[in-house]
C-alpha cells in the first residue's frame, strides 16, 4: 500500500513490522490471561489459567461463586479469613475462588449448579466438600486431605456385576440399581448425586442401599432388565424390579426412596377413616380386604400397590366392621368413589375378587379401568396421571363473577387446614388461613418452614426445629414458625418450595424479600446462625423509625 509524504515522494508501511507488533500484543494478552490475580489473598483462577496453575498443585481449595450470589457475599470475609492462615500452613496451600457465571467451561467441568460451591482439588482430582462453611471446619478438612497418606474414602455406592447382582439384590428389602454407560455425559453428571444420596441413605436404620452397573460390561445383565438407555434407574424389592421415576439429585433420591422403602398400602383400622373418604375425598378409594397378612391375595395386592404406588393411594384392613360395611368378604378389592362423585348410573362400588388371583398384572388393570368416575373433577393436579389415558368430554364453565365483585361478597377459596385452637408452643404452627396474618405480619421477623408429613428430613429436623423454637421464644420481635405445604396454599408467589423442608427468613418491614435458608447443616448451630445474621433490631422496625 502506497501513501504520499510531504515532499510528494511515495511512502510504503512496512505489513512484516505491523504483523510482528500484532503478535507481541496477542502474546501479551496471552500472557495477562494467563496470570494469576490476587484478590485479598484469594488467588483469582480462570478458564485460561486453571490447569497450568493446579498442574503442580498436591492441594488446592476452590470455591465457584457467583457476583450476584448473597450468600457468597456473606461468606466472602470468612474466606479470605481461610486464605491467610493456609497461605501460613507448611507447606502453604493455595486457596483460590472461580466466577462461576463468566468461567462457564471450568463451572460446566466440575458440575457447579448452586453458589457457593467449594471443592478441595488433591493431585487434580476434584472432592467435594459437604461441611458446613466455617473457617474451623474448612480449614480442617483442607489439612486432612493435604496429608501426603490421605486417600479418598471408598465409594459408599456398591458395584454389581453378573457375579453378585442376584445376591445382593434378592436379599434386599429394597435397593436402587443404576444401569449406567461409561461414556455417557448425563451418567456422569448422576454420580456425585448418586454417591452422596448413597452416603445418606446408608445412615439411616435400617439402610437403604444404592448400587450401580456398567451396561456396557454386563451386556447380559442389561439385557435382562431391557435397559436400552442410560441411566436406567430401577428399585428391586426382593429380586423383583419397579421403575424409578424419582429426581435425580441427592436430596430427591434420599426422600423418594425413603418413601418407596414404606409399605405401599395403608392399613385402615376404624370404620370412621373409611366414611371420611367417602365425605370428604377428592379421589378414588381403593381398599383390600383381607384376613391377614399371610393371605396369597394380601401378597399379591401389595405387588400390585408397588408398581402403582406413585400414582394411587391404596388402603387395606383386616377389620370385619370394615369388610361389614363395604359388604365384602376377605380376598376382596373395593374400588368406590367420595359422595360427591357418585351417581344413579354408576355402580356405588366395584369389587374384585382376588383370592384365587395369581397376576398382579389382573389388579392393575382392574385399578386403572375403575380410576374415575363418570363426571370427575379434571385439574392441573390429576390431569397427567388420571385423564390422560381416555377420551373424555370436556366441560368449560365461563363464570361472570362481576356482580359479586361489586357486592364486595366475593372472598378467595385457599386450601387450608383448620386455624389451631391453640397455638401458644414455641413454633408456631401456620395454616393457609393463617399465612399472612403470621409470617407476612411487617412488625415481626419469621422462620418459617415448609415441610411435607411423609418427608424423611422433615423428621429429621422436628426436634431441633422445636429447639430452635424454645430457644427464640422469649424474643417477642421474632417468630419461629412451620407449616404442611402439602395441606395449605402458601399466598405469596416469593416464597417458593420446590422441596421438603425449605426454610426462609421473613424479615419485618420486607416481607416480599424472604431469605432462603440454603446451609446443607439443618442444625441447631447453623439455624440459630442464620437467624442472627438476618434478624432485624428493635430499632430498626417500622414502627420504631
């Protein structure tokens, strides 16, 4: 390229001199990419410099954030608190911290869906860590796994091949067996929560145990059970397999299976359970009855509530007022309908004689054929799983209430267990009435909990819950507070439960931004914590600026 100078001689740019300063910048950035910050201490890893800066590294604490993230703020002091007493170990031990929002490649790598998320990286492998987020606790667990002779715990998750399978899973009660490929991605992305959901179910008594097998190496096995996918997750009760249509992440395995490891039928003893069904249902009643639990039919009727159990709620009894009432003898299945479902053209009840049965398959098929009524309550709750599987006419109600708004007589249904006559206890017990005269109440700070009855963890944190109450109970200012949120409506759409139990903090004077409790550590130290840090003081009220 030719450009003219000011004596009207030509002047040429030299391309080969551009290039070469190109590249130098290039290399600078490379360079700046690949250097290590330090942010008060914490060093500052990214995409481009993680793996050079680890590739030397015995031990490596981590912590993915994100910017936004309230809990990382909180936790950011403690830190770099960390950060300065490991910098001190001998030998030092880095501790570094990854945008997870920006660093998507390192997040995506290490499986990070939550903030903060912490991980002892040792010898390039990835630990997780699980304990609570104090500088004592970390700071300990980061020393053991540093020791030159530490080596990871051995996998909680049994491994079955054609040579154990039928051992280890005809004697159990009930286990989980995952049929997974090596090379699959969603495989991959299941096994930490695979093996923390093992840990936590081998806790309890009696465990539930969880197992896994490659498909590929056990081409016998998988064909067997018709595993064409992966993963293929059945639950097998004494040798005999039932799909698993449960979550897939460690809080949702534990729960579902804890309620899988139950009976899958009921057992009804008064005859006023029975008529309370049929007054206030809202669904089918199915009811067995049998002499005892030794009957062939009473075996079979459980196999049958197994492989049903998720979607239908099944009864049995062994009551003679019962059988009486329903005008039965044992070895019979009742099938009826609440009261305000039953009409002239249908039949009050169907029964099934299943005494001389010898399917399970004959109960199901009689279940699912006798599962609604002629003129049904069809809703967002039932639709998938009842009115799904047959032609239906459909009716549309369109209702003008607009006379009734201007009578100002229009009030809202809200589904709610009747208001507590007494409710003096230390935790408060809150119903869908109830919701906003309690924990939306502007003058006063409230832990509320959302928790469902059959939930396993629920029961867990019961008694330290009702500590926790004691505890707080002088504190006028301050509510501790629970609620079924299988049984009320929950009235405002910011405190949202996508599990069991999901705890939020309700400050005073901002009740439209609730704070999720989201420490893994439900005990009384943490709670009590939390309470503390978000507590509102007396100064601070509305009522009181």
């Amino acid at each position: 390229m030719q450009n003219t100078g000011s004596a009207g001689e030509p002047r040429y740019r030299d391309s080969s001199k551009e290039e070469a300063v190109e590249e130098e910048d290039e290399e600078e950035e490379e360079e700046e990419d690949l250097e290590v910050k330090e942010e008060n201490g914490v060093l500052v890893l990214s995409d481009a410099n993680f793996d050079d800066f680890v590739a030397d590294k015995d031990t490596v604490l981590l912590e993915f954030y994100a910017p936004w993230c309230g809990h990382c703020k909180q936790f950011a002091p403690e830190y770099e608190k960390i950060a300065s007493t490991l910098k001190e170990n001998d030998p030092p031990i880095p501790v570094a911290k990854i945008d997870a929002t920006s660093e998507t490649a390192l997040a995506s790598r290490f499986d990070v869906s939550g903030y903060p998320t912490i991980k002892i990286l040792k010898k390039g492998q990835a630990v997780d860590y699980e304990g609570s987020r104090t500088q004592d606790e970390i700071i300990a667990k980061v020393k053991e796994i540093s020791q030159p002779n530490w080596t990871p715990p051995p996998e909680v998750t049994l491994v079955l091949t054609k040579d154990n399978f039928d051992e280890v899973v005809d004697g159990a009660d009930i286990i989980l067996v995952e049929f997974y490929a090596p090379w699959c991605g969603h495989c991959k992305k299941l096994a930490p929560e695979y093996e923390k959901a093992a840990k936590e179910l081998s806790k309890r008594s009696p465990p539930i145990p969880l197992a896994k097998v490659d498909a590929i190496a056990e081409t016998d096995l998988a064909q067997r059970f018709g595993v064409s996918s992966y993963p293929t997750l059945k639950i097998f009760r004494k040798g005999k397999p039932f799909e698993y249509n449960g979550p897939r992440e460690k809080y949702g395995i534990v729960d579902y299976m804890i309620e899988q490891s139950g009976p899958p039928s009921k057992e009804i003893l008064a005859l006023k359970q029975v008529q309370e069904f049929l007054k206030d249902g809202d669904d089918v009643i199915i009811i067995g009855v049998f002499q005892a639990e030794s009957d062939p039919a009473y075996q079979l009727y459980q196999e049958a509530a197994n492989n049903l159990r998720e979607d239908y709620k099944f009864h049995h009894t062994f009551s003679t007022e019962i059988a009486k009432f329903l005008k039965v003898s044992p070895g019979k299945l009742v099938m009826m309908q609440p009261e305000k479902f039953q009409s002239k053209y249908e039949p009050r009840s169907n029964v099934m004689d299943i005494q001389g049965s010898t399917e399970g398959s004959a109960i199901k098929d009689f279940v699912l054929k006798h599962t609604l009524p002629l003129v049904g309550h069809r809703k967002p709750a039932n639709d998938a799983k009842r009115y799904a599987r047959r032609p239906l006419v459909v009716v549309y109600y369109s209702v003008d209430f607009s006379f009734d708004y201007r009578a100002g007589k229009l009030k809202p249904v809200i589904k709610s267990q009747p208001v507590p006559k007494n409710n003096k206890g230390p935790v408060k017990v809150v119903v869908g009435k109830t919701f906003d005269s309690i924990v939306m109440d502007p003058k006063k700070d409230v832990l509320i909990e959302f928790y469902a009855p059959w939930c396993g963890h629920c029961k867990q944190l019961e008694p330290v819950y009702a500590s926790l109450g004691k505890k707080y109970k002088s504190h006028k200012n301050l509510v501790i507070a629970k609620m079924d949120a299988t049984a009320n409506d929950i009235t405002s759409d910011r405190y949202k439960v996508e599990g069991f139990p999901t705890i939020y903090f309700a400050p005073s004077g901002d009740k439209k931004n609730p704070i999720k409790f989201e420490d893994g550590n439900r005990d009384l130290e943490h709670l009590s914590k939390f309470i503390e840090e978000h507590a509102t003081k007396p100064s601070r009220t509305r009522e009181d600026l």
